[in-house]
C-alpha cells in the first residue's frame, strides 16, 4: 500500500504504514502545513488516532495528495469528510482541494439516492460526532425525510394498506433525487442515530404515522426480538428507545408486538417507564387482542420457552384494563365483553396443553369467572374449557377433577350447556347430578312463569271485554244525541255550505450553510279560513246559535 512517491513523512495507521511527501501534504492542508512551521508532526499522529480513521479512507486521502486517481463511495465519503475537514483541505488553503469534491460527490451522488444515503449514514457513524459543529448529520436526516415525504413506502410497506400507498405521487419540486426500489432499511443504522432522526421525523409532520409506526416496529423486531447476537444492555437500550418513539394512538400498533415489548421490557429489566408505557398501550386496546396474543405473555424466557408458564403476568395485564378503565371514566361496555370473551378463548387455548398445571388453570378460570360475571349471560365458554382441560389431563383424580370444576357456574349453562354437560362422562359425578338438578328447577320455574303468563293474559281479556261493553254503551249514546242534532240543525248547516261557497279564498305564501461551514463556499301558514256559522234556529221562543268550524 505504500506510495511510489519520494516522502519524507511515515505516518501509521492502525498498524499500515505509509510514507507521504511533506511538502505536497501541507499544500493541502491548513494544518499539516502549521504543524511543521511549529515542528510539531508528531501531533499529527495524535488527531489521526482520534479521527479513528481506517487505513482504507486514509490511502485516498495520500492518493489525493499525490495526485494520483482516486474514486469516492457511499462507505467511504462521511470519513474523507471528516479528514479533509479536521486537516483543513479546503478551497482558502488551495483550489480545487479534497473537501469540495468531496462535498460535491455526496450533494451530486450520494443524497440523490435513497440506499446511498443510508449507506453512508450506517457507514460513517463513528465519525458524525466529529463534524456534529458543521450540520452534517442535520443535512442527512432532511435529506431522507424529504425522500419519505414524497414516497412513505421506503420505511416499508403496509400490508393492510397497500392499495392506498399506490397514489403516491412525485412533487415537481421533489424531483431532486431516484427513488430505487429493493433499497436499503433505516433500520440498519446504528441506534444512536436512528432515534434522532425518528424524532426529527415525527416532528416534521410530513410523513405518515403508520409509517413511522411501521420503521419504528421494524426496528424492534430486529435489534430486540430476533436477535441473539446483542447484549442485554443494547437490547435494553433499544427497546426503551421504542417505547419513547411509539405513539399512545389506539389501534396504530399491533396487539402482538405490545405484548412481545412488555414481555422483553421485563426480561430486560428496562427502567420503570418504560414497561408502564407499554402496559397504558396494552390497556387502551386490550378487547382488540386475540387469544394468541396473551399466550405471548405466558410464554416463558428463552430460546426453549413454552407456553403458559407465566400466567401471574398475563392477570396482571387484565386487571390493569380494568383498573385503566376505571380511571379513564368513559363507556367501555363493549369492550368489556370482548375482553371476557378473550379471556374465555384464552383458557380455552390454555386449557389443550397438557404441560398446563391444575393451579395454573383453576388461576386462569377464576379470572374468567371474575371477567365475565354480570358481562357475559352464560357460561357455556367456561365449561368449554374445562371438558378440554380434562380431555388432555385424563389422569387427574375424582378430587382432582373436582378443583377444576369448581369455578363452574351450573345455573348460568345455556340449554345446550346442560344438554351437554348432562352427557359428559368426564365430569365428576357430583357435578352431572347438579348441573341435572339446575336443569330441572329452570324447567320448573319457566312452566311456572309461562302458567302464570296465561293466567295474567286471560285476566286482561275479560278485562278488555268489560272495558269494550262499556264503551259501546258509551258510544250509542253519544250517537243519539248527535242524531238528535243533526235532524235539528239541518237548516243550519245547509245556510253555512251556501256562505261558504261565497267566501273567498285566500292564497298561500440546509445544505448552503453546510458548504460554508465546510470552506467550500465563499458564502427559501296561512290556510284557507271558513267562518263560522251564526244562523238562528227558533226552539220555545228561545234564540239558540250553533257555531260549526
């Protein structure tokens, strides 16, 4: 790797040496060239130890100065920027100098493209902190904030939204960079510079939040679920920064990876916060879990964890719903119900693993009961779970079989509960006669009511009869007396059809900046009315006036 050039300056680089020529060196850059006036190159050993640069970036930089052909990458531009800055190869120090063309690739080549982007992002982490005072790292998340403006898709595709994310379309103003498909995950950046830019994003406002809910889930499945090879205090670090970046947003976030982020956030011992962060999401849409999303929860820790060993946190869960929503006073009937059903599929599911304990079902069953009491009318699911139960625990004894049995509730069976539960051999024989004698007493009392409902009904239709008698009476009278007056005041109403005819009627109505910073620069009702009628009828020498409207 050594250079075919005349040098007098040995410098190495994490154990590669190489041999510069001082003069072309200082040439270039500011500060070689003050390092030797103040004859101090061994200073110049140091800041290359700082920089932490690799022998690779380094060869270009020599190449560079020796005026040989060099080529710049996406993994190689953060770290030529980070020298060319610290070593002051700027345009003042001379034209046409290493920080121009290299500002000028990464405008022109690199911030153009999604994956190139990503690329030296991921690339050049270790040196973003050096050139944090230039804006570098500011330049680059906008860069890719623009790009997921215009096409959210790059943080990965929605699977239940996928006909909609076909109507993106380009901005004509955005038309500054290609958009290439099979590109690089942001979730491949390291974790220090991805929450930054997650939170520079949801500030922007001008990317959707499913989406970024969609990176964000990513990210946690990789970093912290999938991976083995991590440490627990970086998966501990990773799995608190997904909390603080997760929206509280009702039905943004799949129930599966709340749960999985409880359970990790445990295991991981992850501070106080941030398990009670996923506990208050869990709350607002328990009654949107399925019962394959509890059984995360009762899954024990490791690679060899089954099913069902941790029940005490899948109650802890529950009972925190029920007290979120106590606190939060708003009409949650119906997710009420849904959460006692869920329960009831849960210890259903529970209830075919024959590696299930007797305690750890009775547990889940008086959880159940609690659940549903005064929400569910029956308690065919129960019952459901413990004919499962004890079809695949066959060897549990009478007493046994018992303790399971006790959180059944016989009177709240439907008919074809008892039907069944009437039949079942594997109930013990003491709970069969109850749930026969339930039965007999509901027969009793449902004839007894449907007697009693005859005998009220045929009550009231002698009552009806009465009730109608007395109105015809009522009615024939009251037909006579109009007869009466009709035949009387028959004048009077011809003389008031006469008036009327002859009434009349009445009608109705930041890259610049960067530049600078850089040294590459030398520095956007009415109705009809009818009287009524006056006419005189003389009757016992009496003037009697009938007035008909």
């Amino acid at each position: 790797m050594s250079a075919s050039y005349v040098s007098d300056l040995h410098i190495n680089v994490k154990g590669v040496p190489f041999h510069l020529c001082k003069e072309m060196l200082a040439k270039r850059s500011s500060k070689v060239s003050s390092l030797l006036e103040r004859n101090e190159i061994d200073e110049l050993r140091l800041i290359l130890r700082d920089l932490e640069v690799d022998p690779e970036t380094f060869e270009l930089v020599a190449r560079f100065c020796n005026g040989s052909e060099f080529k710049f990458t996406s993994d190689t531009i953060v770290s030529v920027l980070c020298i060319a800055y610290y070593l002051g190869m700027n345009e003042e120090q001379s034209s046409n100098n290493l920080l121009g063309k290299a500002s000028e690739f990464l405008e022109h080549r690199v911030f153009p493209s999604w994956s190139e982007t990503i690329n030296a992002l991921r690339s050049g982490d270790k040196s973003f902190d050096k050139l944090a005072d230039v804006g570098l790292v500011d330049v680059f998340f906008d860069s890719l904030i623009e790009k997921a403006s215009y096409d959210p898709r790059l943080l990965g595709e929605l699977i239940k939204n996928r006909a909609e994310t076909d109507d993106y379309r380009p901005n004509p103003r955005r038309r500054l960079f290609v958009i290439d498909w099979k590109s690089e995950d942001l979730i491949t950046i390291p974790l220090r510079l991805y929450e930054p830019f997650m939170i520079r994003a949801i500030k922007s406002r001008s990317i959707p939040v499913e989406y970024i809910v969609l990176s964000v889930c990513k990210y946690a499945k990789k970093w912290v679920f999938d991976t083995e090879e991590s440490l627990s205090g970086q998966k501990r670090e990773a799995i608190e920064v997904v909390e603080r970046l997760l929206p509280y947003q009702r039905g943004l976030i799949s129930c599966e990876l709340l749960f999985e982020s409880l359970k990790h956030s445990i295991w991981l011992e992850a501070s106080s916060e941030c398990q009670n962060g996923f506990m208050i999401r869990i709350c607002k849409q328990l009654d949107m879990a399925k019962s394959t999303d509890l059984k995360i929860l009762s899954r024990g820790y490791g690679e060899k964890a089954e099913g069902f060993e941790n029940i005490e946190l899948v109650k802890t869960v529950v009972k925190s719903f029920y007290t979120y929503c106590a606190n939060e006073d708003s009409e949650t009937v119906s997710h009420f119900v849904k959460v006692a059903k869920l329960s009831e599929e849960f210890l259903f599911l529970a209830a075919s693993e024959a590696s299930l304990k007797l305690e750890a079902f009775v547990e889940l069953a008086e959880m159940t009961v609690a659940v549903s009491q005064g929400i569910l009318s029956y308690s065919d699911g129960i019952y459901r779970a413990i004919d499962v139960f004890l079809e695949s625990h066959r060897y549990l004894t009478e007493s046994e079989k018992m303790e399971v049995c006790k959180v059944l509730e016989c009177g709240k069976l439907s008919q074809e509960g008892f039907e069944r539960a009437a039949k079942n051999q594997k109930l013990p024989l003491r709970i069969v006669v109850n749930v026969l004698c339930v039965s007999q007493l509901q027969i009793r009392d449902t004839v007894a009511k449907e007697i009693k409902g005859m005998e009220e009904k045929v009550d009231e239709e002698e009552e009806e009869e009465i009730e109608v008698s007395s109105d015809e009476d009522e009615m024939e009278k009251m037909s006579n007396k109009l007869l009466g007056l009709e035949i009387e005041n028959d004048e009077c109403v011809v003389h008031r059809r006469k008036n009327m005819k002859k009434k009349k009627k009445k009608k109705i109505s930041v890259w610049g900046q960067v530049k600078r910073k850089f040294g590459c620069l030398n520095s956007s009702s009415s109705s009809y009315s009818v009287d009524a009628c006056t006419c005189d009828v003389k009757k016992k020498k009496k003037k009697i006036h009938h007035h008909y409207g």
